[in-house]
C-alpha cells in the first residue's frame, strides 16, 4: 500500500471507474474475466482495475505508431505513475488504479517493467535469442503475477511470486503462439532468431503462411516450453490465499486450453485465431478446483 493520502472519490465515481475496467476486461480477455469473477467483491474490483491499466498501454502499441504511439505512451505511464502518487487523472482507469494501488500493495516497479516491455514493441525489437523472447514475456506479461499476488494474499514470499511470473510468462507466450499471423500483418515476428534458424524456418516461409514439418515443430518446442512454465507457475497456486486460488487456477486452465486448440488445429496460426469456447471453459472449472482439493497444503 502506498504512504500517500489517497483524494478518494464520491462512491459514484468509483463505481463508475471501475465499471468501465470491468468492462474493458470482459470485452478484451473473457478468460481473464472468467477468473476474476471467482475474487471476492474488492479484490476483483482491484483485478479489474489493474487488467484495465495494463490494456490501456498494450492498445497503444498495437494501435498507433511513430510519434502518436511514442508520445501516447509517455502519456500512459505518466498517468500511471500519477495513479499510484494518489494524484488519478480524469480517464476512469486512473481513478481506479488509484484506488488499487492505495488499496493493495501492487509495485509500482512491476508497471515500469510493463512500460519498458511495451517500449520494445514501439522500438520494433528483434528476438534474436530466447533470452531476449523470455525477457520480453517477463516484461509484458511475467510482471503482472507481482500485480495480481499482492491483491490476492499470498504465503511463501519470493517462492510464490517466481511461480506467479512464470504463470504470467507462459500465458504470454502462448499469445505469441496463437497470434504469429497477426503479429506477421503487423510487420512483428517474436520468435527467436536462433530458434528458427535451428528448426530451418526461414521468415519468407513464415510469410508464405504454410505450416510445414520444420515450423510444426518449432511450434511444438514451444507449446512444451509454455507448458512447462504453466507447470511452474501452477505450483505457486494454493499459496494465494482465499477464492485467489480458484480465480487464477480456473484462467491459468482456460489459457493453456488454447495451446490444445493449436495443436487440434495441426499449429496453423496464420489464419485463424487458436481459441477455447465459453462451454470448454466452464467444463475446465470441475479440473481445476480438483487440483486445487488434490494439492498439498503450502508451507508457511
């Protein structure tokens, strides 16, 4: 929680604020919303507020260039870095990241990782090794575990928060691997240098949009590896505390369903969008509150 003396708004206002965060998340990310309908009232205000401030700066990059995207962004995190000083701008989603942040002890340090990750993309980064590919997955996606965490109440301090940025870097790299035909139209290509040059994936072959045996299994290494960073991050799961458990296990399920999707759909991510259905994702629920009965009881 920050030192600052919150200017708190009528209730009126607030709720205003953070119906249109919740809006914003239902409309962006039905996996995401479906999660965070299992929060408790507030917590899931603050979730909402938070996916909203996130996406904000995410629509920048994905929707403006040059000068306009630059000088948008810069506007973006001065909003935020106000937000958390106590000081919200008139935009809904500044009032209610203030009120989050005053509320729950997010890191102001996460959002500053989220702005350098959202940098990359306007400087039109190249991911020349899977270490440049990991670090922007941290970036955009990694840090907001470090946002969420604290929100829900957790045990098992730095343990629990590595479990949660893995759980957020591999739901971004599955969006890597759902979205290369999209990020193709938009002159983007997040995977490795390194990587396609091992697996004899050329860029040209990207363009042509043909799923051949060297890029089915490029995909297939890297399904494995977000996997397994699902794996990592659900192991952190029964140390949040309350209904958390059940909101972040039920969209962790959900989103690597989609890497199922790829993989029906034989890796063909150039011209359709790998997804998992509403009624898919309500039959995840039974799964994932079994495994949260079935995990043992976390240590301290």
């Amino acid at each position: 929680m920050t030192d600052v003396t919150f200017p708190f708004p009528s209730k009126s206002a607030l709720a205003q604020a953070v119906a249109h965060c919740q809006d914003m998340t239902r409309e962006h990310s039905k996996t995401f919303y479906l999660g965070s309908r299992f929060f408790p009232a507030q917590q899931r205000q603050a979730v909402w507020a938070v996916y909203a401030a996130c996406r904000d700066g995410d629509d920048i990059v994905d929707e403006r260039s040059g000068d306009e995207a630059r000088a948008s962004l810069d506007d973006w995190w001065a909003r935020t870095q106000a937000a958390f000083a106590g000081q919200p701008g008139g935009h809904p989603i500044d009032t209610a990241l203030s009120w989050a942040a005053h509320t729950y002890p997010i890191p102001l340090s996460a959002f500053a990782e989220l702005h350098d990750g959202l940098r990359m993309d306007l400087a039109g980064h190249e991911y020349r090794t899977m270490d440049d590919l990991m670090l922007y997955c941290r970036r955009v996606a990694g840090v907001v575990g470090f946002m969420i965490a604290p929100v829900s109440g957790y045990s098992g301090g730095e343990r629990t928060l590595h479990a949660a940025l893995m759980l957020g870097q591999a739901m971004q790299l599955t969006n890597i691997l759902r979205d290369v035909g999209e990020d193709l139209r938009r002159g983007r290509v997040y995977l490795p240098h390194t990587l396609l040059t091992e697996y004899g994936v050329t860029r040209c072959d990207l363009e042509r949009g043909v799923v051949t045996p060297e890029y089915r299994a490029l995909m297939e290494h890297l399904s494995d590896l977000a996997r397994d960073w699902y794996g990592q991050g659900r192991a952190g799961i029964p140390c949040l505390h309350g209904s958390a458990r059940l909101a972040v296990a039920t969209a962790a399920r959900a989103y690597e369903g989609i890497l199922d999707d790829l993989a029906r759909n034989d890796f063909d991510n150039f011209g359709r969008r790998a997804h998992v259905s509403g009624t898919r994702k309500l039959m995840m629920l039974p799964q994932a509150w079994w495994e949260l009965r079935s995990a043992p009881t976390p240590a301290g």
